[in-house]
C-alpha cells in the first residue's frame, strides 16, 4: 500500500464551514442546505458544499448521532456479520487496521434487508486513532457522489471503532494493475477508472471550501464488480483554504511517492496537492509501474523522477508504456494523457490543472475513442484486437519478474 508518513500531530483538529465557527448539533434543514450547482453534479449527489460541523470527538457522536442516513451498529451486530471475525473474511490490512468482509441480515439485524459490507476495524495501536476514525465518519457521513464509496454505518462502542461500507467486489486498482498478467486492465478500462477518479477528486474540491483528499493512491480506488471506481478512506481528509486563504497548514500525512513535493517540504496543502497525486496514479497507470520501487535500477526507483520528463518526448513515450496494453491505443490518445499527467506533475502547484479541467480533458479522450471505435465497426473492421499479450524475450521476461511483488491491499 506504499509506505505511510506523518510529522508531528496539529493540536487542534475540528471540521468547521467557516473560520472560527463550529456547529455542534446542526438541525435536519441544517443538512439540507440548497448544493452549490456544478457541471458535476445530479440529483443523487450531496454536494461538499453543503458539509457542515457534526462533532469533534467521539462523545460528541455518542451523545448526538447527527446522521440519519448512517446506521449505528452494535459490537456483537459486528461479530455476527463477519463470522466472529473470521480469518478466512479478511479482505486486507492498513494503517487503519484490518477490513472483513460480512454479511447485514435478518440474522444480524431483524428486518434488516441483507447486504454485502466491508468492516474495517481500528487498531487501537495502528498508526491511525481517532481522529482519523472521525474523519471518515464526518465527511462520508454527509457526502454523497457516484464516485466515493459509501459509508453504510458504524461501531462505537466503548474502545471498538469499525466503519462499514459498501462492499466493492474487484477490490483496488492497486491489485489488478501491478499483477504480472493483467488482462482485466485494458486502456479503455484504466480510462474510465482515471475519470471516475478524476471525477470523485473534482467533486470533493468543488465546493466554496474544498475538501483536500490528501492520500491519493492505487490502494485507495476500489472497484465495483463492473469496475467503476471510487474514492476510499477519508481519514486524511482534510478542509481546504477558504477566502483570501492560499492554503492551509497542517502535519505532513500521505504516502511516499505521492504526496506533492510542496507539501513535503512546507506543510502546506492545497487542492493542488492532490492533483500531483492524481498525476502519479495517472503515471502508474500508463506505465504499470509502482510509484516506488526499490527493486528496479537505482536511477528509476522513483517513477516520478525517471518517466516525467519522457513523457513529452513521443518516441520514447512509447518505449516506457505499459507493453501489456500493446495494440489497444493509438498514439495520439496516449500523447494526450500523458501530456495531462506531465502537467498534473509539475513541480509548481500553479502549473497543474484544476480537477474540473482533467475531468473535461479525460472526457474529450474517452468521446474520442468511443468515436474511432464506433467508426472502426461500421466499416467493417469491428473485429480488432482489443487486447494482445506482448511478445517478450527472456531477458525482458526476468526484468518483469522482478518487478512482481504484491503488497497488502485493502479491500472494501
């Protein structure tokens, strides 16, 4: 899943719409504050403007729930969906602690109507606590988007902390992509997997104060069982600046290789930050490469550093992608994203694009190929290969060997 880091706690930790202003108990109508309109929007989705202050602390929610589209579970409710926390439910394990998969039923909850779950459970001695517990419990609480996993409910009683989801039956993006055969990721799939990413990262910094995701990674899209992708594991997530604010200040959190280098170095976060992040999924995607890689030659460990700046040279742009997608793209569309993940990298914050930009860029890609497609098919030739294992030698052979090493993912 990478590897985690973080600097000193911030004291103060609170969700607030404006400066200074906290709204311990809002009313229902508090919660159906009209959504700010965006081209992102539908009539299903809950806009982030919207978010307001529930609680600061895990009595706060215990005294005032808040959220009447959250169940509340018991700790037994929990023992029961996943079979005593069965070894064999394990999906995965991370900072948080691990993730079961289970069942809701009538056996668990009379008249409940039964429904696949993902528990994550907190480690009491993880490298995450509270705060991050909250986190995900306040903002998915409110949010609502076709691309943000949804949080059915959650546990907290006494010490216990456990969140549950929806279950995403393909798991992360993570675990398909770095596979040694990985026929389940073609170009066009890992096209819309960029723009379902795109589009729940645009959602969350569309608002009049942004939410910063703040961990962008494989791990962190999961997949639906038709491969739709959505955002998980808001325990990082943070709000954005708000009036003549440039960004906020806060502890260094993410994963090595992904955080944005401003960030690193200063602690100040921006919408932007995440956006080198998305640059780095978007790179890894087109390379099928680890962010990070120890294993590989001491000059392309970084994947960052050694690919960006082929990226702008097309001749060698082809050499670096990812031979398992050979014969499914055409070398302009693969010209035009990686041009957009060379600009979602940039090393100053001002040179990326805004999400809403990437989301139109990724959409114009994929209308663009739908058309070829489509043309390819009336006349006559619709039965062109989609995809093609690459022919490789055994030199090239042990080179892929190497890079196979499957960390432990999370699987809601």
């Amino acid at each position: 899943m990478g590897t985690c880091f973080s600097s000193e706690y911030d004291e103060h930790h609170s969700f607030q719409t404006k400066p200074g202003e906290i709204q311990p108990s809002p009313s229902k109508e508090a919660l159906k504050i009209p959504p700010k309109q965006s081209s992102l929007e539908s009539p299903n989705i809950k806009s982030p403007s919207s978010v307001v202050v529930i609680t600061k602390n895990v009595k706060d929610l215990r005294q005032n729930p808040g959220y009447s589209n959250l169940d509340i579970f018991t700790y037994d409710e929990m023992r029961m969906a996943t079979k005593l926390f069965r070894p064999d439910q394990v999906l995965g394990e991370g900072g948080f602690g691990v993730v079961y998969k289970g069942v809701i039923d009538e056996n668990v909850r009379p008249g409940y109507a039964k429904t696949q779950v993902a528990v994550k459970e907190l480690d009491p001695e993880g490298i995450q606590g509270d705060r991050e517990w909250l986190a995900e419990v306040n903002y998915l609480g409110q949010l609502q988007h076709p691309n943000l996993v949804k949080l059915i409910g959650y546990c907290c009683e006494e010490d216990h902390r456990l969140l549950v989801y929806e279950y995403m039956a393909s798991g992360s993006l993570e675990k398909h992509l770095f596979r040694r055969v990985c026929a389940t990721l073609t170009w066009s799939r890992r096209m819309k997997i960029a723009l379902d990413a795109a589009k729940g990262l645009a959602f969350l910094h569309d608002a009049e104060r942004p939410i910063i995701y703040r961990d962008f990674k494989t791990s962190n899209i999961l997949l639906d069982a038709d491969f739709n992708a959505k955002l998980s594991d808001f325990g990082l997530a943070k709000d954005g600046p708000m009036g003549d604010q440039t960004h906020v200040s806060t502890r260094v959190m993410g994963t090595y290789g992904y955080a944005a280098p401003e960030y690193v170095m200063t602690g100040h976060l921006t919408a932007r930050s995440d956006i080198y992040g998305f640059g780095v999924v978007l790179l890894e995607m087109l390379i099928g490469r680890r962010a990070m890689d120890k294993s590989r030659p001491s000059r392309e460990h970084n994947l960052v550093e050694w690919a960006r700046p082929l990226l702008v040279h097309n001749k060698k742009l082809v050499r670096i992608l990812d031979p398992r997608m050979e014969g499914q793209y055409s070398s302009k569309t693969a010209i035009k994203v990686a041009n957009l993940a060379y600009q979602c990298l940039s090393q100053n914050p001002k040179g990326r694009p805004i999400m809403s930009q990437v989301v139109d860029t990724l959409e114009s890609i994929q209308t663009c190929e739908n058309g070829q497609e489509e043309a390819l098919f009336q006349s006559g030739c619709g039965s062109v290969t989609l995809f093609e294992a690459p022919k490789k030698n055994e030199n090239q052979v042990k080179e892929g060997d190497r890079q196979i090493k499957s960390p432990k993912e999370t699987k809601m």
